[in-house]
C-alpha cells in the first residue's frame, strides 16, 4: 500500500511538471507574438495614415467625402469657375434681350435627392426680385436664356484663345417659341454680332425671319430630293 501511493503521488508531480513547462512555452511564444504584433503594427500604422489621407483625398476628388459642402467632383469644381465666367458674359446679352427682366447666375446648392452638385443655374426676375431655377422659364425665356449661355460661351471661348474669334454662329430653331417683341429683341442681338464680322446662320421655319434676314438659303424638297436656292430680300 505505501509503496503504491509513493508511485502515485510520483506520477501526479511528474504531470504538473509537463503542465508547467507547457505553460512556460506557451508564454515564451506569446510573448514573442506579441512583439511582433506590436512591431507590425509600428510599421502598419504610416501606411495605415498614408492611406487614410489617399482615401480622403479620392472622396474629395470625386465628391462623396463626409465633409463636403456639396456633392461636387474637382472636375466639376473647376468647370464651374469657366461657367460663372460664362455666366457674366452671358448676362450682357441676356439683359438685352429680357430688356433688363433676367439675370443668371451660378448655383452650387445640394442636389436633390444626393444627386451630384456644382454645375446648377438658377434666374433672378428682377419683376419679384427673387431667384428660381430655370426649368419655371417658359419655352420662349428658355430659348434666349440658352442662346445667351451660346453667346457667352464663344466671347469665353475666344478669350481663352488669345482673342481669336469663332466668326460662325449656327442656331437651330427655337425662334417659333418667340413672341413678336421679343423675336425682334434677339433679332437685333443677333445682328449686333454680325455687325462684329461675325456670320450667324439661323436655321428656322418662321415667316418672320425672312423678313429680317437678307441673304438665305432655302431648301426645297422634292420626291427626287432636296435642292437650295440662295434668296435675297428683294428677291422675296
């Protein structure tokens, strides 16, 4: 019986031994992980940094960071400097042709809906003194409104390239939304650039202009096609 517990109480001293030096093991390699851990992470943490500020960057560029105003792209950010500049000249047809009523300007406000932002317009009636968008003009307002957008984007344009002149001006349409008054309003317009060695061709159905423009071609069509004829106002 003694020399049985003997061998016992051997066998259990011998396990916690095992145990123990398990243990010691153990905690050595942690230990060493979690050096390495920490080195890692030293190392990690410039690149996590440098990516932080890559992806802020990229946010910003394309308009979707946090911390933007507006969902504006830098592409649109920088073409909305050319558009207030279009904008300005713009106005200096616009006001001749509202006889003074329409004034456009540049509008960077939050799109609806998160749409993107940056490139809005918006028209002050000077009749109630408040701003409203563009889309409220009527057909013939929408119509000057845009050609004096064209006009000043080519006085933009030319600017830009050191003064030489886009002396072609094509415009299709959209004279048939005019009343009489204002047809005549950019009419007269129209012939202020031709007076500036500028050729503005027209291209309308409307009675009216042929009253107003001298040289004219005419298309005729026909079952075996279309052919021109070049008409002059004594030749109407």
């Amino acid at each position: 019986m003694g020399c049985a517990g003997r061998a016992w109480i051997s066998g259990s001293s011998f396990a916690e031994a095992a145990a123990a030096s398990a243990a010691r093991t153990r905690s050595r390699a942690l230990t060493a992980l979690a050096t390495d851990l920490d080195a890692a992470v030293h190392r990690l943490e410039p690149l996590e940094q440098a990516h932080l500020t890559a992806r802020h960057l990229a946010e910003l560029v394309t308009g979707n960071s946090p911390s933007a105003r507006v969902r504006m792209q830098l592409e649109s950010y920088v073409l909305a400097a050319r558009l207030e500049e279009v904008v300005t000249a713009a106005n200096t047809r616009l006001n001749l042709m509202s006889e003074g009523r329409y004034t456009l300007s540049h509008s960077d406000h939050q799109a609806a809906r998160g749409a993107r932002s940056g490139l809005g317009l918006e028209i002050t009636d000077s009749w109630t003194g408040c701003p409203r968008k563009t889309d409220t003009l009527s057909g013939g307002e929408s119509f000057f409104a845009s050609l004096s957008l064209a006009l000043g984007l080519a006085d933009v344009v030319t600017h830009e390239a050191g003064g030489n002149p886009l002396d072609t001006l094509f415009i299709d349409e959209g004279f048939g939304t005019l009343d009489e008054d204002t047809l005549h309003k950019v009419l007269d317009v129209l012939d202020s650039l031709r007076a500036h060695d500028r050729t503005v061709g027209i291209i309308s159905h409307v009675p009216e202009l042929r009253r107003r423009i001298t040289h004219r071609l005419h298309v005729r069509k026909d079952p075996t096609g279309s052919t021109f004829a070049h008409l002059t106002a004594a030749a109407e």
